[in-house]
C-alpha cells in the first residue's frame, strides 16, 4: 500500500515541479543541432524535426514590428537574444534577423517577449514570403529559401562539418563543429548595428535601413580604413560627410577595426591588437548596441534610457549631414530654408527646393549663374571630392554652365581668390549656412537659372499674342459684363472672405474639406478640444499622420485662423510645430499639423503616477532647453518679431523622441523688428499671464514671464494653481518664495529626484533661471536668446534676483486694480488645447 501511495506523491511533486517552472519563465532554447527545418508561418515556426521540444512565441502586438521566434538566449530575468523571422507589420514580408528582446506581462498575468530591437539583418533586400523556409542542412550549409523554393541568402558552409547552431549570450548567431569551434558567425558580418564586443574590420560596412519601418538598405554606409573612420552618403559617386583620421605609427602588418565598448566606439588601425586603441569616439554609457541609422548618425542605444547618445555630435553638427534639408535646400541652425531664387518643391517625395523655371539643356548661353553667398557642402571635408583644384570662382561657373546636368556649383578659396576648389554635386544634397561655426574658407554656391534674356523674349512672344488676342476678346468681355457684375455682387461677401483666406495661405498644402474628413474618417477621433476648436487625428492618403484643427464659428475663429496662417506657416524650426496645409472652404476653416504622438507636456508632468508618463531628469532639462530654443527663434529670429502670448504646458507637444515642439499660434501677433511694444486686449491663461498684461503694454517678455513658469512647473511636477494640494499652498510661486527665504530650494525638485543623472545643483541653478525670467519688471527679465545661452553654459545667470516674484494671487490684484482699463473677456481666455 505504501509503495502506490509514494508513486503518486511523486507524480504530485513532478506535476507541481512543471508547472511551476512553466510559469516561472520561458524554456531557453538557443541550440539546434543538423539537420533541420523552419517554416515561416504561425503553424509551423518552430524546430520541425523536434516539434515538442521548443514554443513558439510571438509578439503580442496589434501593429508595428513583430518576430516569429526560431532561437532565444536569455541574459537576464527579463531580456534575452532572439534569432526569428521578422516583419515590420505592415506587409506580408519577412527578414531573417536577431533582435534583443524583453519580457512584459500582460494584464492577464500571461507573459510575452516584446519590445524588440533588431540588430542584424540577413536578406533586408530580399525578404521571404510567408511560408518560406529556413533550413539548417545536413551538410552543414544554412539556407534561407523563398516560398517558391528560391535560394535568398547562404552561410556557405556546405561541407565544412557543421554539427549545429547556436545563439550566444553576447547576440552572436554561430555556425559550430563537434568540438564546438566556430566556423561561422554574425558577428563577423555586420549590417547596420555594433553589439558589444562585435567588430566592424576594413573592407565591411554599416549601411542604414531605409526608414525606421523600412528595413532594406538605405543611403548612408560607414567604414574604416587604415586610415580612420569615414561616413558616406551613397550616390554615383559616394559623397563623404564625416572622417576620423587616426595618426601615428602603423604596423603594417597589424589589422584595422573598431569596436563597440561600452557606449564608446574603439578605433584599432593597423593595429596587432594592442591593450590600448589608437583612438576612442566616446560617450560612455550601459550600452545595449550601436545602430548606424537612416538618417545617417551613429548612436548608441543604452539600458534604462530611450534617448541614445549620439557619437558624432562633438565632431559635427546637425547641419552637416547629407539629409538635414532636402535636395538643394539651404541649412541654418537647423532650421530650412530655399537659397535665392528657388522656392519649395510641392513634391513630397522630393522634400527640397527646385527652380521656378526649369533649366534646359540648350547650351551655356541660355543660362545664368546666380551667387549665394556663405553657403558651404558636408562633402568639403572629402579632400578629393572637388571637380577642380586650383581654379578661380569664374572658370567654375563655366564647369556648371558647359554641363547639362549640373544645377549647383559651389566654389571656396582659403586666401587666394583665383586658387581654390570647384564642387559638382550629384545629386545636390542639403546646402549649410552656419554663420555661428565659420570655417578657415570663403564658400559660395551658384545656382543655375534660365537666362534672363532668354525669358524677356519668351515673354515679348506671348505679349504680342496676348495683344492680338484681346481685340477679340474684348467685344466677348463686355457682352458679358452684365451677367458677371450681377453674379458678382450676389456672392460679393462670400468671395471677400475666400479671398482674405487665399492671400494667407498661399506657398502651403491646399486641402479639401472631403479629404480631411475622409483623412479623419469623420472627425472620429478626438485628440482634444481648445479655446477656438477640436483637434483630431487623422491619417493623408501618403499615410503620413496628421492634427487635424476644426475652427468653430466666424468670430474670433476667423481671426485666430489668419493669424495661424501668418505665423507658422511661414516659419520652420525642429522646436516649432510644423504646419502641413489648411482648408479654406465656405464655413470650413481648418488647418492641418505634423502629428505629435506623445501628446501635449501637461499630462507628462502633472501629479501622474503611472511610468508610461514620466520623464527623468535629463528629459526634463532638455525639454526646458527645446522650448527656450522655439521662443528664442520666434522673437529674434524671424522676419518679423513674433510673439507667442499664450506658453503653457498644454501648448508645448512632444514627438516620438519627447523632444519639445511649441504649438499653437492662434493668439500671436506679428510685430515689426523696430517695434519695442504691443497695444493689445488682454489674452491667454490665467497662472501664465505676466503682470503688464494688465497695463495694456507688452512686449516679447510676456512670453519670457509665461515661459518661467512653465520651467518651474516643469522643475516642481506640479500645476502653478493646483487645488488638489493642500490649501496652504496651492500656489507653486508662493510656496517657492517661502521656500527661497528658508533656504530650502531642494524642496520644491520633482518626484525625479531620485534618478541617478539628477544634480540636485543643477536643478536649483534652474530654477534661478526660471526667477529670472518672472521678475515683476519685464525690463529686468532675459531675452529668450539669454536663457538658450545659460542652458548652453555659455552665459551665466544674474546674480541679484528678487524672489518676491508676482504669482497669480498678486496678478489677480493687479487685475482689480486695473479693472477700469482692461477686462479679461472669457472668449478670449485661451483654455487647454
């Protein structure tokens, strides 16, 4: 009786035993021995040959990327190297690549491996279908083949006595014999990414994907020589736009590579792998890997951050790569813009400036040069990138004109005028003017535009038609007249109106009402709803998303909708939301914005608690540092001056990177450049407003005012008027002065405090900068410009602050106190958008 009794208490335990370890974690399953089998389809995605021995797991994801997972190595409770058939989820087709993945549990308590992040790519020209297989054979070869049997891409290892396949701890895919030595590795064939310890040896290339979704090769590679580093864009003749040379003693005999460490990239030239590289482009972090990326910067992705360290940044800036701009468009500062006599293309997939006559291939003489001055190219620092050595700026304009294809020449000198270099570009990528990092070198560019003469007789030949033409036309106009004087004054007030809107929106997008509503499916989702109208989300026929804003009614819409128009969508700046179009029909009156997917600021530093809205101390400071750059462009930088008047955390959006974008210009005014002041009505938000406003005298310091507290809110991670806490201090400015007199500033620093990057110095030097943007009189606050400069660590902050800074409890006294003057009309008062 015993013995049945101890039987099933072990069958118990063993019972017990499984499923515990089933629920603990998933089987590590990173060996496969030959031959065998993979499918690619939900069925079949697994080891064929051993169909129990290993589960298959999927992304559980309703969009974006996802693999079918062939081999995991986990190196952590929660993170693993997986090997699979990957797609990016928007077609049927599939990559063969490793990607680093983590586990999440679901609400259900079911757990998944997500978040996936490939860093290597076997056929990303040549993607499978699905039902395509990958097979490791008996001879020891590993092929990838197509559902219709075409042969994709080989290790080429017939032959060599593989005996399996394995994925290691370190993200190498590796092809083994029976005494598990190596015969073939990933590592040794780089795509677009460096995992740590990999290398990248002369003779190989990292080429970025196409697009963040598109995974086939893009336009930029980069390479090392025994010479250095070097960075290309990929044209019929590759153009460079970064090298890093390495000096010093070589040993011929020695091998050339870099190698991830650590953040850092490890330059060994020539090198017989010494203890020391000869050169190290750092910015040391935890890094999980490099990625070359498609828009042609080198990044390294860390643990317990979603912002990467760029590695280029301290050798060039944004300007200086290849796409910055579009095709012939003219970089400055980050900002785009057209050079001379070339306008925007309205070809999207162009996305640069063309000529507004196109230029011909009828001969030199129908065709002039036109000069812009202080324009360089990324390509200079390619010493044998210039058509011509030695010449003067005359006999390059001739190069240009003498040749069909060339549409810009560029031509720089050191000191000799006649003695310098001639570029020819092709393609003509984005052009640079950055006044504030000069060169040792005089540049110019020359654009090539039909001649004038040949357009002045162009233009006689169709005056002399027009001419002919109008004697018989007039007998037909002035038969006419009567019908068209009175369909005239019938729609007088109607085309009034579609006039006013056709001046101001003239050089943008033009879009139907039908294709918004079709964009938004009718107006489905709501994104949010503001002070003039709703914003919805909203997909073009491109599939690019897009903010759709709805203005309500005429009043102060049509007012407010002008005065979008006039302001940002004649402006860009990488901190300002971009306008895309505008719909102008009848009553319909609608503009349409690039979309920003992480929402406005408010709900990311509000007294959330949930970790999907939290932002750690460098995010905080950057994002200060992004809305001084918005303002400082928009007050200083633009034609004319322009003033925001409405700066609130509701009205500062994040994109995809949580970089900081200011948005909505409905109650900005355009101010001449020598106009010191604006007589306005008083507009914007109450907690935001700075006092003048209630002496009906502005000027760009009320946006200075507005901005300071956003920053404090920003620093604190509360509401400058918030109820919610307790009624001894509801207001953030009050609390901050009594804390400010008791020496206690560390207080007031956000529930971040407790990130690791957080300088608790730094954050209280801050927060003297956003008081020194709210001191009662606007004439002692900084400009916008003084503010980038102190972020920047290129000024220093006054030193003699009054902390008795106005709050909206002395304001609103103010406001009494002037009440005779000015009244705050609650149509105008702008509330969250």
């Amino acid at each position: 009786m015993a013995l049945p009794f101890v039987k099933h208490l072990l069958k118990l335990l063993i019972i017990l035993l499984v499923e515990n370890l089933t629920l603990s974690q998933f089987p590590d399953y990173h060996m496969v021995k030959i031959p065998t089998t993979w499918i690619n389809n939900n069925v079949s995605a697994i080891n064929v040959t051993k169909p129990l021995t290993y589960p298959y797991y999927s992304f559980n994801q309703s969009s974006g990327p996802f693999m079918r997972i062939l081999m995991l190595k986990e190196i952590d409770k929660d993170m693993g190297y997986a090997c699979g058939f990957a797609s990016n989820g928007e077609d049927d087709s599939f990559v063969l690549s490793i990607g680093i993945v983590r586990l999440h549990q679901d609400y259900v308590g079911a757990q998944h491996w997500t978040n996936l992040e490939l860093v290597w790519f076997a056929n990303s020209n040549h993607p499978i279908r699905e039902n395509g297989t990958l097979q490791l054979l008996q001879d020891g070869d590993f092929v990838l083949k197509d559902v219709d049997g075409t042969l994709v891409w080989s290790t080429s290892t017939a032959n060599k006595f593989i005996s399996g396949i394995k994925m290691m701890e370190t993200g190498n895919l590796v092809l083994h014999d029976m005494y598990n030595q190596t015969l073939w590795q990933s590592f040794d064939h780089p795509t677009e990414a460096l995992l740590p310890g990999q290398k990248l040896r002369a003779g190989q290339r990292l080429v970025a994907r196409s697009s963040s979704s598109n995974w086939t090769e893009g336009n930029y590679y980069l390479s090392v020589t025994n010479q250095g580093l070097f960075a290309f864009y990929i044209s019929d003749k590759p153009q460079m736009y970064f090298k890093f040379l390495v000096r010093g003693e070589r040993d011929s005999f020695g091998e050339s590579y870099v190698k991830a460490v650590n953040g850092t990239l490890a330059l060994y030239i020539s090198s017989t792998e010494p203890n020391e590289p000869n050169a190290v482009i750092s910015r040391p972090s935890r890094m999980k890997f490099l990625r070359y990326d498609y828009d042609g910067h080198l990044r390294a992705y860390t643990e317990g951050s979603d912002q990467p360290n760029d590695l280029l940044t301290d050798f060039i800036g944004f300007c200086d790569y290849p796409t910055a701009c579009g095709s012939m468009e003219l970089c400055s500062n980050g900002l785009c813009s057209c050079p001379g006599s070339l306008r925007k293309s309205n070809d999207r997939q162009n996305n640069g400036c063309v000529e507004i006559s196109p230029v011909k291939c009828d001969g030199p003489h129908s065709h002039r040069m036109e000069r812009v001055s202080d324009v360089y190219y990324f390509n200079y620092v390619d010493i044998d990138a210039a058509a011509l050595r030695g010449t003067d700026e005359e006999s390059c304009q001739d190069l240009c004109l003498k040749n069909c294809a060339c549409k810009v020449v560029l031509f720089r000198y050191f000191t000799n005028f006649s003695s310098g270099d001639c570029y020819l570009p092709s393609p003509v990528l984005s052009l640079i003017n950055d006044e504030k990092e000069r060169r040792a070198y005089e540049s110019s560019a020359f654009i090539k535009l039909p001649n004038d003469a040949e357009k002045s007789k162009s233009t006689a030949a169709r005056r002399i038609g027009i001419i002919a033409g109008s004697t018989v036309g007039t007998v037909l106009l002035i038969a006419l007249t009567a019908g068209i004087f009175i369909a005239f004054n019938r729609k007088k007030t109607l085309q009034e109106n579609d006039d006013d809107y056709s001046e101001e929106i003239s050089g943008i997008l033009r879009f139907s009402y039908e294709q918004l509503k079709m964009a938004t499916r009718n107006f489905q989702q709501r994104l949010v709803h503001g002070g003039f109208g709703s914003v919805y989300g909203g997909v073009l026929q491109d599939g690019q998303t897009v903010a759709v804003k709805v203005l309500d009614g005429f009043g102060q819409g049509k007012k407010e909708f002008l005065a979008e128009i006039q302001t940002i969508g004649s402006i860009h700046h990488v901190n300002l939301v971009r306008l895309i179009g505008v719909c102008a029909e009848k009553e319909h009156k609608l503009l349409v914005y690039d979309f920003m997917s992480n929402g406005s600021l408010d709900k990311w530093i509000f007294g959330t608690t949930s970790t999907q809205f939290t932002l750690d101390w460098q995010i905080r400071r950057r994002i200060i540092h992004d809305i001084a750059k918005g303002l400082a462009y928009l007050h200083e930088e633009c034609m004319k001056r322009i003033v925001h008047l409405d700066v609130k955390p509701q009205n500062i959006l994040l994109d995809d990177n949580l970089c900081a974008k200011v948005s909505d210009f409905g109650l900005a005014k355009l101010v001449d450049k020598d106009q010191s002041r604006i007589v306005t009505r008083i507009r914007g938000t109450p907690g935001y407003l700075a006092p003048e406003w209630f002496s009906a005298f502005i000027t760009e310091k009320a946006d200075v005012y507005s901005f300071g507290v956003v920053a404090m809110e920003i620093l604190c991670g509360r509401k400058n008027v918030d109820y919610s806490h307790s009624l001894e201090h509801p207001h953030l400015l009050s609390l901050f002065m009594k804390k400010a007199q008791n020496n206690q500033l560390i207080d007031m620093i956000g529930n971040y405090s407790d990130d690791p990057k957080c300088n608790t110095s730094e954050v209280i030097r801050m927060m003297k900068l956003a008081v020194w943007c709210l001191q009662s009189d606007f004439t002692l606050r900084p400009s916008m410009s003084m503010v980038v400069k102190v972020l920047e660590g290129t000024m220093d902050i006054e030193s003699h602050l009054d902390y008795n800074v106005p709050n909206s409890q002395t304001i609103a006294a103010i406001q009494r106190v002037t009440d005779t003057t000015s009244t705050l009309f609650p149509s105008i008062l702008s509330g969250p958008r």
